[in-house]
C-alpha cells in the first residue's frame, strides 16, 4: 500500500538516517524512480557509488580498472545507470511496471541491472545519492564458485533479454560513463 519499497539484501548494514535522506531525494526528484546511496566494505573501503552499464552488458562503477576514489568524491546527487538491490529505495508504481524483480534471475545478480534497464524505458531515472550509507558484507551468504556460475548465468540472459537496446543505444551505453567519469574527477579535485 505504500508509495516506496526499499530494497536490502541481509547481509546489510545501513547508516543512521538512510531511508529519510533517500526519501528526500525521491520527493525532490519526480523524474527519478530509483535511488541508492554509497555502500562500503565491512573494512570501510568503498564498495559500489551506482553502476554504469556497458554495451557488453556488464554494469561496472565508476571508477572501474582504478582504485575506488575517496567517498568524498562523491558530493551530489547524481544520475548512475543502475544501484544495487543491496541498498536502495524504488517507487512502487515503477517497480510494479517492470513486473518486481525478474524472477528468472534467481536467486540474484543482474535483477539491480534489469529493474535500472526497465526504469530507463518507463522514461525515468536512477540516482545516486551519496549521504545515505551503508555496509554490504558482499557475497556473505553464498560460495565464491556458485557465486560466479550464477552471476555467468544471468549475465547471459539479460544480454539475451536486452540485446536489442544494449546494441542500437551507442549514447546511452558508452558516452555516458565517460561524462560520469569526467564528472567525478573534477568533484575529486575540488
């Protein structure tokens, strides 16, 4: 009955104050369905700022290839292509038009992927929001080998599901983590 769901995995630590700042953010952002904070290693490194999906259908952060900036970087709500389940608040109306969380999918990996790509085709965004914070002790509930047959699994069938948009939206796919990059270096050097 409620206007927002929040989505966390059980092996999730949230901050202090968490759900009222996603939910402020979500009421002052009417094109926005989604939105996540940042979510941190149990040792406190930086584990996930958002994700930007690639063509090759691979959603990576930001900073992929580098070293995690410093949480610092990360200053202002800004646009991502995709948050984690691990750690988000949906509106109920969006998440109920792409049909919940691809069932198909379990148990996980790639349903954070395919509701942000649903999002996207209602005409709505995904946002991230870096004053809301939590702990995710990633992977704490599964072996390292299923984890990877899983996570090899889904990624075939959402490239299956969304091939066609991963293929025709150059734009959307590779240009954007670019100018998200861009973005980020220039808030890490003020």
């Amino acid at each position: 009955r409620g206007e927002l769901l929040a989505l966390l995995h059980d092996d999730t630590a949230v901050a202090p104050g968490w759900l009222e700042r996603l939910v402020a953010t979500l009421d002052g952002r009417p094109e926005a369905a989604a939105v996540g904070g940042l979510v941190f290693e149990p040792d406190g490194s930086l584990q996930n700022a958002g994700s930007i999906l690639w063509r090759d259908g691979w959603a990576r952060s930001p900073w992929w290839g580098q070293s995690p900036p410093a949480p610092e970087a990360f200053s202002a709500v800004d646009f991502v292509h995709t948050v984690g389940t691990s750690f988000s608040l949906v509106r109920v109306e969006a998440f109920d038009r792409a049909g919940g969380l691809d069932e198909g999918l379990h148990p996980g990996y790639f349903v954070d992927i395919t509701l942000g790509m649903c999002i996207r085709d209602q005409g709505q965004v995904v946002l991230l929001d870096p004053g809301a914070r939590a702990i995710h002790h990633r992977g704490a509930s599964s072996s390292v080998a299923y984890r990877h047959f899983v996570v090899a699994r889904n990624h075939l069938r959402f490239c299956a599901r969304w091939r066609t948009t991963l293929e025709s939206e150059h734009e959307r796919f590779v240009d954007t983590p670019r100018r998200y990059r861009a973005a980020h270096a220039r808030a890490r050097r003020q």
